[in-house]
C-alpha cells in the first residue's frame, strides 16, 4: 500500500511550534512577509486562536507531519468589510513549488470561508514572487492594484501586488459571517 495523502485539518495551539518552524526562514530570509522577528510558538499559538474564533487556520498534515498551513483573518477592522479577509498560504521550503500542497490548502480554506459566510478574499503578494503569483491566480484571484514601494526589507523598498477573488454570491442582504 502507497503512502496515504496528506490531510487537511483544523490547526490547534499544538501545531504553534511547527507553524512558527515554517514561517521563520520567511521572515529571515526574504521579502515575502514583512515582519522582521518570527512569532515565537506563544506569538503563533495567538495567531492560531484569533483566526480560528473569526475566520480560519487549517494545517496540511503528510503522514502526520505538518508541512504548510493557511489562515485568513479579517481584511480591515470597520464594519461595512466583515464579509472580506485576508489570506495567506505558507509551505515547509522543501514543499514549495510543488504544484498542490498551496492549492489543497487554499481549496479548503476557501471552502469554510464560504460556509461561514464570508463573500471575498484579498491576498498582498511582496514582488516579484512568481510561484505566489501562479498560484493567486491560478486559485482565481484578479490583481486589483499594486503599492508601490510600500514596504523596506533586505535593503530594498517592496511593491506589494493586492489581489482578490470572489468566496460566494454578493447578494443585496448578506448573512453575518459566523
């Protein structure tokens, strides 16, 4: 019998020590995220507990073994924007431009954003990133617009390319999202 596929499942606080694992070259090595210091496993384990009241975390779990993790949270704090949030998809490096793990995540996470009511989705995707580009759009996200020079790290000022994609039906009396 073949090795079993990897599972998606809800994240815990027991997972905050293997997100913080996966996220920390992120924040050390590149431009992608632009906090300067990992969250350490206390940080995370917050993280996890926010998004998981309002919105979402889900791990992707192969033979047991966390290996990326998805998120999203609100897209801004007034009213009239609690039907949109923000995403973000994170992989173990050696799992990277894989092909699926991103989008397994991203699909699933997508569809408990959908069942809790929320209508959009916004990802901010640092350039130049050409696999997280692929990966927006080939999930459905539309560019809506890029700041230019919004951000300082590794020495450089950073344009970030905002992108969104529809969750659900934008009808007139929109459930609360829940």
């Amino acid at each position: 019998m073949g090795a079993s596929a990897p599972v998606v499942r809800d994240a815990t606080a027991d997972d905050a020590a293997v997100c913080a694992a996966i996220y920390t070259p992120y924040v050390t090595d590149t431009a992608i995220t632009f906090e300067l210091e990992p969250p350490s496993e206390a940080q995370m384990a917050g993280r996890i507990a926010a998004a998981q009241r309002a919105h979402a975390w889900l791990v992707l779990a192969d033979e047991g073994v966390v290996v990326g993790y998805a998120y999203a949270g609100p897209y801004k704090e007034r009213a009239a924007y609690r039907w949109s949030c923000e995403v973000s998809v994170y992989l173990d490096g050696g799992r990277r431009r894989r092909g699926g793990d991103g989008r397994t995540l991203y699909e699933a996470l997508f569809a408990r954003l959908a069942d809790r009511g929320f209508r959009t989705a916004v990802a901010g995707i640092t350039l130049p990133n050409e696999p997280s580009v692929g990966l927006h759009t080939a999930m459905g996200f539309e560019p809506i617009g890029t700041y230019r020079r919004i951000g300082f790290k590794q020495g450089m000022w950073r344009d970030v390319l905002w992108t969104q994609r529809a969750l659900g039906s934008y009808d007139a009396d929109p459930v609360e999202p829940v």
